[in-house]
C-alpha cells in the first residue's frame, strides 16, 4: 500500500529508505558465514541462501542438528530467518518460504507441494498472477494436468520450475566460491584469539593436508587460510608459494611472516570458534631424488621469495621472463616471482636474457618509453655529434655502435629499423640511443633516448 495509507493506519510506523545495494553486501556477508557450513554455498537472491549440505550433515549429529544450529546463530546475531532443508532446490524454497515444515523427507516432493500456493514454485509475477485466473491456485492442480496445453498457454518455465521442484530434472547450485580440491577443519569449544594459537592450528591443518597431497602425487601452490568469528565476521589469508611444497612448518612460516605484516590487523574480536584451511592451487608435484649433485641454491632462492612475497606482497616480488620479441622495451616482461610462468621457466629465461645482454650490453636503467630527442649527427650512419634531452644539451665525447635491431613486419612500426649507440658525454655520462629508420628510406630520421648506463 502507500506510505501515506500505512501511516494513517499506524502513526508510529517506523519507515527506512529501500538499500538494496546494502541487502545484497548484508546477505553475502550472511552467506559468507555461511559457509563454516558447508562450502557449497549460493544465493537466491533477493532475500535467500542456498546450502548444499549432502555428505556434511553427519558432522552435525544429523539435519535437524544442523538446522537447530544455523538457525540458533544466526539468531543470535538478531536477524529473523526461515529455514527447511529437501532433496530439491524447489522444495526447500518451498517449505522455508510457503510452510511450516522444517525438513521434506526425500521422496515425499509431491506430497508436500501439492497443497502449496503456485507462487511456492518460484515463477514470474506475470505467471502468478496469470494461473489463478484460470483456477490454478496451488501447485497440486498443477501436477496431473496435460503438459502440452500448459507449455503452449504459459511457456516453458512453469513446467520446468514443477518438473524441478519434484526433482524430476536436476537444478544445480552454482556456488559463490569455487570448492578446494583440499580442505582441512578445526572446531574449538573455547574460541581463540593468540597469533600463536592461530599458527599452532595452521600446522595441525597442513599436517591433515600432507598425506592426502601426498597419494596424489601434488604440491600446495596458494594456500588460503579461513578464520570464523564468533560474531559472525569471517576472516581471510592466503599465501603463494614459488615451489610446490606439502612441508607443514614450511606453511606455517609463510603464514607467521603474512600475519607480521598485515596493513590491516588480523581482529580477532571475541575469537576464532572455527579455521579452515583451504588448498586453492595444487600441481602435480613428482617425488625428487637428492644426490650430491643437487642444486641448493634454487630451493634456498625459492624461499627467500616466498617469504618476500608474504611480507610485501606477491605484485611487489618480480622475475624477468624473456619474450620473443626483438624491441628492448618488448624483450622483457615482470611477472610476479610466484605465478606459474615464473616459476616453470623463469629463471632459465632470466638467464638467457643474462646471457643475451652480455653479448650486447644493455643499459642497467631502461625508459618504459624511448624519449624523443634533437640529435645533431652525420649522415648516413655516423654516431651523434650532440644531442639535447629534457632541455639539457649534451656533448659526446665518445661513441660506439651502430648496433642496429629490425622490427617484426607485422607490428605497429611496420617493421622499422633503430641504429643503436652507446655514447659518453662530457660529464662523463652515458647514454643508449637510436635513430629511427634510415636516411635513404625517410628523408630525415628522428632519434630517441633509450636509457643510461650510469
């Protein structure tokens, strides 16, 4: 009804402005918590959850266990709920939202839907307001009535909607997150709320994890850490690894080193009553024989990194990967030190770059983009005389090159030709330069500043 009507009915009516951005970030936070659960959690929107919990209920002691626990909580943080639990999508929304049933025994579909409205069944406003009209007012005159005429009349979607409902045809739950291939859970009769507490129960989770990466044959690439407060906010860490790893006290170490260094601190409010501890990223990790001729230092570098990437962040710690590419600007690319380009082929890029460079020295210091600069230089090919960068005039008193590199045909410069220098100015400064093109092909070349030797 009208606002104006409502409150002539009820003077002290209490009225708030419609959110509904802030419903939807409300009920993502309750689906969120949601998920100590089960971790196949998704929303029905506007105003539902949906929980598969087959094969979590025994953990519980049983459904009604678990319901009378969600139910209870979430209670507890002063919001008011309806809850059921079916065999089908469309009977648990059925009976949590048209009925008093608390849990459809699997089978008893039928039973339990016929004598609920027809807007039980999740359609459009359209189809709810239409089938009434034509005397269909609960889902049981629905059920054994000719499907041709209905599917002509109403569309597809009433029949798809029943046939789901009674689990005729499948409906799958699309969750939120996807699932860990590996997953690990502690729950505490008392919470905590130590960093040592909170390490101590990462060690004991990864422990859990060992053998089961173990009769795979895999290695822990991410790993994501998942605290539950008692107040229902949920906390999450995760932390990358250059190698694939299952050592236990080697997990915890990168987690004690992210913890240190949070920018924002790790509240634990009242405490931790749940952590969970999550394999995000796992590859096959082949058992390795060590001899006396092993390489130390690679495992040693591997480690150093991690630990940099939990600190300062994995976009902060870099490797150099080579590109097939002939531009210096394009030779390169910085990848972070743990993604799994880097860590395939990384260094051996790194070291063929090395071994490129030395037999062309480039300058420690390259532009991001080659600088235009005035060039007074001989033609054809000779070296610049001078040249003027950022207003500053620059004489060269010694020079070396051309070095010169062709574009690929098929890029933007059309296959261009840059005649590389290395000069020494008066100061006793050196520079990379080039020349664009040649004197016979444009009439007159521009030149660039590339970057400084020192």
């Amino acid at each position: 009804m009208a606002l104006a009507q409502a409150r002539a009915m009820h003077p002290d009516l209490a009225v708030f402005s419609e959110d509904p951005a802030a419903d939807r970030r409300l009920i993502e936070t309750i689906a969120e918590w949601c998920q100590r659960y089960t971790p196949l959690v998704a929303l029905d929107v506007p105003d539902g959850i949906l929980l598969d919990i087959a094969g979590c209920a025994h953990l519980f002691g049983g459904e009604q266990n678990l319901l009378d626990d969600l139910t209870a909580r979430i209670a507890d943080f002063g919001f008011t709920l309806r809850a059921a639990i079916a065999s089908t999508i469309g009977a648990a929304s059925a009976a949590s939202r048209h009925s008093a049933t608390a849990i459809v025994d699997a089978g008893a579909e039928r039973e339990f839907l016929a004598p609920l409205p027809i807007a039980a069944l999740r359609l459009s406003g359209d189809l709810v307001a239409a089938l009434p009209r034509v005397g269909l007012k609960r889902i049981g005159d629905l059920i054994d009535l000719p499907r041709a005429p209905l599917t002509a009349r109403f569309g597809p979607q009433l029949l798809r909607q029943l046939d789901r409902a009674l689990g005729r045809e499948p409906e799958p739950l699309q969750p939120r997150a996807p699932v860990a291939p590996y997953l690990a859970e502690q729950r505490f009769a008392e919470p905590i709320a130590r960093e040592e507490d909170v390490l101590r129960v990462i060690e004991k989770l990864a422990t859990r994890l060992e053998p089961m990466l173990e009769r795979r044959g895999e290695g822990v690439r991410k790993i994501e850490l998942v605290l539950f407060r008692t107040d229902g906010a949920v906390r999450r860490l995760a932390v990358a690894t250059s190698r694939r790893m299952r050592d236990p006290a080697g997990i915890r170490a990168l987690f004690r080193e992210r913890l240190k260094h949070l920018a924002d601190a790790l509240d634990p409010g009242f405490g931790f009553d749940l952590a969970r501890l999550c394999v995000l990223v796992a590859e096959p990790m082949a058992a390795a024989q060590i001899d006396l001729g092993a390489n130390e230092h690679a495992a040693d570098l591997d480690h150093l990194v991690d630990r940099l990437s939990a600190r300062l962040g994995a976009r902060r710690v870099t490797r150099i990967i080579a590109q097939d590419a002939h531009l210096p600007e394009l030779a390169t690319m910085r990848v972070p030190a743990q993604s799994a380009v880097a860590g395939q082929n990384g260094w051996a890029a790194f070291r063929a770059f090395r071994f490129a460079a030395d037999l062309a020295p480039r300058p420690p210091r390259l532009l991001v983009k080659p600088e235009p600069i005035e060039a007074i230089a001989a033609v054809p090919d000779g070296p610049p005389v001078r040249f003027r960068w950022r207003r500053a005039l620059h004489e060269v008193v010694a020079a070396e090159g051309p070095e010169r590199i062709e574009c690929a045909w098929w890029t933007e410069d059309g296959g261009g030709t840059r005649d590389y220098f290395r000069v020494e100015d008066k100061s006793g400064c050196r520079f990379w330069l080039f020349r664009a093109g040649l004197y016979r092909a444009i009439p007159a070349p521009s030149w660039f500043l590339h970057g400084m030797f020192a």
